[in-house]
C-alpha cells in the first residue's frame, strides 16, 4: 500500500449516551509523525481506536480523497501497536507474525530488518518486554501500512530497550513514510519522537 495522508473530520465517540471524544478534526501528512498528549481519559487510545476502525464513532475518516469511515478494520490500511504486544504464548515467533499474514518473504525480510532473524523459533516467555514489543511491530508492518498507529508502545518496555525501540520506530516510520500518531504520557518522549504534537483535553 502507498502511503496516505490521514484526514479526520468532526469525529466523536459516544457511549452509554455520554460523549466521550470529540469533535475532533485534524490532518497527518505521509512521512509525518504526530504525537498525541493529554491526560489519562482524554480519550487518546479511543481515537487510535476509531481510525483503525475497532471503535464505533461519528464523523469521516478519509484516506487520501477516500472515505474510509464505514470500512472494517482490515481495509483501512492502517497498523495499530498497542502498549501490550498481544503474542500468543504457545506459538513461537514466527507463528504470530505469520497471524497477520502476508508473504513468508516479506516475513523474513522484516524479521531480518529489524534484527530478530535469530528468535524465530522462540516462545514470547524467553524474550524480553521489548523483543516481544518488537515482535508486534515485526507483525504490523507486513502488509506496508498507510498509517501507523502507536499506541504508548514503550509504556512496559526497561529504559535500555525503550532507547533501542524508540530508534527502531523511528526509523520504521521513516523508511515507510506512513501517516503516523504517536500517543504518549511522556513529554520528553513525545519531544523526541514528533514532527508536531497534538494536545487532547
């Protein structure tokens, strides 16, 4: 898939009849990182949500000059890596990722690109917080997403880590040129990740 911009207008979440996000309207331009700051309930994780189609909500979402707001999840082209990984713990590494389909080429190629060619055959008990917050970004990329959807990814991960992944995503974001948004509670993190920062209340 080519990269898109991410173009979201008047969108609201609703539950239980109480507004719980929104309206919201903003743009990401393919190559540009946003990160989205705000304090614990703004709703950050519920925007992530709705873009990636796993939310219901009100409003467009527009990829490109497409509208995209009534597509399930699989045809939005977007990739969402949440702060837990989500591995399955009886299958080895290459098994979870091949879950999200794709080539066994593209497979190996990402698996390589992002250094973890050599964990293949292990269970997600034996690897660290941040080889498995890897292994989830390994199985996110295979189909070459519009947007990338971050979702406090490094919440769990040991500071060490947190360096190495931070560097890796943005490099990822970089080579891809997606459309991406980057929630954090980290000031600093978000300073050092972002092209620009969007502040929900």
């Amino acid at each position: 898939m080519e990269p898109s911009t991410l173009t979201v207008r008047d969108l609201q979440v609703w539950r239980s009849g109480r507004q719980v996000l929104g309206p919201v309207s903003f743009s990401v331009d393919p190559g540009e990182l946003v990160a989205v700051i705000g304090p614990s309930g703004a709703g950050k994780t519920t925007l992530l949500r709705a873009i990636a189609g796993l939310q219901p909500c009100k409003g467009q979402i527009y990829c490109g000059q497409e509208e995209v707001s009534s597509y399930p999840p699989a045809a939005r082209g977007s990739a969402l890596v949440a702060d837990t990984d989500g591995l399955f713990p009886h299958l080895t590494v290459q098994e979870n990722v091949a879950l999200a389909g794709g080539t066994s080429e593209n497979l190996q190629v990402t698996l390589t690109d992002l250094g973890l060619s050599s964990l293949t055959r292990h269970y997600p008990g034996s690897l660290s917080t941040g080889q498995r917050q890897m292994v989830a970004l390994v199985r996110a990329l295979l189909h070459r997403p519009r947007w990338l959807l971050f979702d406090e990814p490094l919440a769990h991960v040991d500071p060490y880590s947190r360096a190495r992944l931070r560097g890796e995503i943005q490099r990822i974001h970089r080579r891809i040129g997606a459309a991406s948004l980057y929630v954090t509670h980290d000031l600093p993190e978000a300073f050092a990740v972002a092209d620009r920062i969007m502040l929900l209340r």
